[in-house]
C-alpha cells in the first residue's frame, strides 16, 4: 500500500511539474488518469488530498515570489480537480474532495496572504532599518570629519606649544613667567638664560619675586615705572641696572606684558629681559669717540699756512670714530714750526694725551726764554731736540698712566734763512723732494718715542732748503695701509708718487696721495689713521 502511495505520489509530483511547465489537455488526461489508478488501488480523496499537498509543497519550495505563488496554486488547483474526476463517482468521495479542495485553497490563500504581510512587513521593517544605517552612518562619518578636525588642530596645537616651549626654552633672551592671583607674583617658570643671565638656578627661581634682581644700582624712577604698569595692567619697556646672585651689576631691557583669561582677568606676567651692558658699554664708548673725534679734529689746523716764502698744507682720515694721528703748523718766534705725531690707542685717552701734547708742545715752542739741560743758564731759543726733551718728560707720568706712547717727528722752518731744522721721536722719516729733481732723501735723526724713559736726549739735525723743495711728513696708516690682496702701499710705492709731484701745490700734492691710496686700498676707509702735512718753499 505504502508503496503504490510513494509510487503516485513520485508520478504526480513529476505530471503536476510538467502540467505547470507546459499545460495542455494531455497533461490533464494524465492527471485523471492518475485519480483513476488511485481509486483503483483503494486511496481516497484524503489520501489523494495528501498525494497533492506533498506534490504542491514539492513545487512551491522552488518559489519565492508571492505572486509565482498565487500563480502555481491557481494553475495547481486545475490539475487537483482533473485527478478528483474519478472519484466522483462517489458522492461522500466527491463532497469530502470538494470541502478538502475549498479548505485547501482557503489555507493556502491565507498562507499566502500572511506571507505577503510578512513579507511587506519584513520589507519596511529592512527600507527602515536600511535609511537608519545610512543616516547613522552618515552621521557617524560627519562625526568622524569633525572628530579627525578637532584631532588635527589639536595636534597642530600640540606643535605649536611645543616649538613654543623649545622657542622659549631656547631664547638668548631671559624669559619668566609670574603668577598675577598670587601674593608677590611669584615666578613660575624661568627659561635657561635668565638663568645663566642672573646667576640663580632655575629651582632658585622658582616662587621668588623678580625684584631680588634690584639693588642700590636699580634706578628708582625705573622701578616706579614698573609698579605703575603692573598697577595699571600694561605693558612695559625699560632698561635698568640689575644685579646678579653674585652682586655684579648688568643693564637689563626689560620688557613686561600683562596674560589675560578668556573673561578678562589678569592671570600672569610675562617678562622679557635681555642682557644689554655690551651695548650699553659700546654706545658709550661710541659716544666717547665721537667726542674724541671732534677734539681730534679740533686740534688739526683747518686751513693751509701761507707765509713769505713757504706753504704749508695737511691731511687727517680718522680710523672709524676716532685715531690717535695728530699734526700742527704754526708761526712761532721767526720760524714755522711744523709736528706730525702719531699717539697709540684710538679712544678717548689717546685724543686727551693729544690734546694735552699739542698744548705743551705749543707752549714750549712759544716760550721766550729756556733752561739749557747742560749748563742750566736761560737761553733764548731751545732746539728741536731740546723741545721733545722737555715734551717727553713733562708727558712721560700721564703716558704711563694711560699706558700710551707717541713717535713724533717735530721741525722748525726759518723763511729769512729757509734753514729747515728737525728731531725724530721714533716717527717715520720725512721725505724730501729738492726743485727739479726727482729723487727723494729722507730726514731723519736719533731718538725713541715718548714714554718709554723720561729722560731722553733728541739728536737735532739741520738743512737749507731753497726754492721748490717739497718736504712730506707722514703717519705709518698711508704706508700700512692694504689692499684685498693683503699687499702693503710701502713707503716704497710713496716715495715713487712723491717724486713726481714736484710742480704740484702742497694741497694738490696731498689729494692726488690720498687718490692713489684709495684706488690701492679699494677703499675709502682704512684700519689706521691717515694723516700728511706737506712743505713747500717758494
């Protein structure tokens, strides 16, 4: 029995498929045929109720779609009504398949309907679940571009205060932060060279009022300028004598500026102070310069000396602010007398020594009457050696003082008898270019420069000069001068230019050598003083 049931059930598993594939009267006949073979092994219409179901539910798996569903059933039933033909003969066969038929198509209507809510349910529930993963993804991805926003400037930030702190931290300025909310205004952060530049650790530092850098040196108007910024809350600029932990005195440019919160509040100071007493130191000793310069330049004579018979120009080019060169003509007792001298040092001391030498010197050449170092009787005129005689001694205690020494080379020039006499302080040696020639000699005679000994005799040497002689004294900065090479202008290269200035005027004389020696040098500037004084007899 089982057998002929699962051999029906096989073969009308296969006809419905092929009826539901292809359709068609000959199909149908098989499906009453089916019924008729049923029937004929003693099944019934429940029996061949569940012959259909288990083929259908066969068919059905394979589908998916509602409506291929609805369709299949429908085409299905026609199938099930042709294979209950033959059951008709029975009426209870016949009313029982009708009612089954009916309750079938009712169950599988209603399974078809609760799919199709299912499915539609199912449906919105995943169109709802899907618009809520895209617009919480969405939202997550704005988050997330917010997020890796607030990550970069953040990080950003990071690096900023970082190159901040190793900006601060490495400053050649000293830097301290003080706590405004706290008594005293503590400091809270110091960077190294404050450190370096007060004398007092870091750890020090810390919790200590940056007024411990004030002493009896700290001007008072200075600190009441301070006070009254921090009691107004504004920035401030001044410079101030401070001292160190160790009591030595520095000049401070300190710089205040207030910190405020983001409501206004004053929370910190921050002080900036840089160590300026080199530059105050330089700008002292440049204004010191240039108040020697001007005594330097005071001292030179400010025009050529014309008198019967003889012209007398000169030259000075200070080394930067101020050189230790000097040079003097003048008409004295019926003679010209005519220095040059070269003082050591460029500062302040060496244009005083100038100044005091030019005044001496000035004054012993003038004096009416003189003391002989030999036989100590009143003359009326002392020699060139006799005058560097009495200048060295009368300078030789403020020379070792200050450390300084002068070379001069001093002459006296008669025009009624054009006898040029002259001594040499370890100056460089004059030359001289007679008329017409142009071969140069120089002048020179035995004698040191001043300060090395007090006492110290002068050789005075003597010459006639005549109509259209040249004599040129001159300072060691126009033969030391350089050029780029590093080559020396020489005394060589001077003598050479001298020698063919013979029909030329002192002055002109003393621009074409200033020319030369620019054009050598490329410059016109040089490291030492510059200075000539030319002679020349008519």
């Amino acid at each position: 029995m089982i057998d002929r049931v699962n051999e029906i059930i096989q073969i009308y598993t296969e006809e419905l498929r092929a009826y539901l594939a292809e359709g068609g009267e000959a199909r149908l006949e098989r499906a009453y045929e089916i019924g008729r073979r049923a029937v004929e092994s003693g099944l019934g219409v429940l029996d061949m109720e569940m012959i259909f179901r288990e083929a259908l539910e066969s068919v059905l798996q394979r589908l998916s779609s509602p409506a291929e569903i609805l369709r299949t059933v429908e085409i299905a039933s026609e199938f099930w009504a042709e294979s209950l033909a033959p059951f008709e003969m029975t009426h209870r066969g016949y009313r029982e398949a009708n009612h089954e038929l009916r309750q079938l198509n009712q169950r599988l209507t209603n399974e078809i309907g609760e799919r199709k809510r299912a499915e539609a349910a199912l449906q919105k529930a995943h169109d709802e679940l899907e618009q809520r993963v895209q617009q919480r993804t969405a939202e997550l991805a704005e988050v997330n571009i917010n997020l890796q926003a607030e990550i970069d400037e953040r990080k950003r930030y990071e690096e900023r205060l970082l190159l901040r702190d190793r900006a601060i931290e490495a400053s050649s300025a000293g830097i301290i932060i003080t706590d405004a909310k706290r008594k005293n205004h503590p400091i809270i952060y110091a960077n190294p060279a404050f450190s370096q530049m007060t004398g007092y650790s870091r750890e020090e530092l810390i919790g200590l009022n940056p007024r411990i850098l004030q002493g009896p040196e700290t001007d008072p108007e200075a600190i009441e300028t301070i006070r009254q910024a921090i009691r107004e809350g504004k920035p401030c600029l001044t410079t101030l004598k401070n001292h160190r932990k160790n009591g030595t005195i520095f000049w401070n440019e300190l710089f205040i500026s207030p910190v405020y919160d983001s409501r206004g509040n004053l929370t910190h100071w921050i002080g900036v102070q840089t160590d300026v007493t080199q530059l105050r130191r330089a700008e002292e000793e440049r204004h010191e310069l240039e108040l020697a310069k001007q005594i330097q330049l005071s001292l030179l004579p400010h025009s050529p000396l014309h008198v019967e018979g003889v012209v007398i120009a000169g030259y000075c080019l200070p080394a930067t602010h101020v050189g230790g060169d000097y040079f003097d003509y003048f008409y004295g007792q019926d003679a010209i007398d005519i220095v040059i001298a070269d003082v050591s040092g460029h500062s302040m001391g060496a244009a005083l020594i100038m100044a005091e030498t030019r005044s001496t010197l000035k004054a012993e050449a003038l004096r009416t009457l003189h003391v002989h170092p030999e036989s100590g009787m009143l003359e009326k005129d002392a020699g060139t050696g006799d005058i560097l005689r009495i200048l060295n001694a009368l300078l030789y205690e403020d020379l070792s003082k200050a450390e300084l020494f002068i070379t001069m080379f001093y002459m006296k020039y008669n025009p009624a008898t054009r006898k040029l006499s002259y001594a040499n302080a370890g100056h460089n040696r004059p030359l001289l270019l007679p008329a017409g020639k142009t071969v140069c000699c120089e002048l020179d005679a035995d004698g040191i420069i001043f300060g090395v000994t007090k006492e110290i005799q002068f050789e005075e040497k003597s010459t006639l000069l005549n109509p259209g002689d040249l004599v040129l004294l001159y300072t060691d900065g126009i033969t030391e001068a350089q050029n780029p090479k590093g080559e020396f202008f020489g005394t060589e290269r001077l003598t050479r230019i001298f020698s063919t200035q013979g029909a030329k005027k002192p002055q002109e004389i003393i621009n074409t050598i200033a020319k030369e020696l620019q054009t050598f040098a490329e410059s016109s500037s040089f490291a030492d003083d510059v200075s000539m004084v030319v002679l020349k007899v008519l």
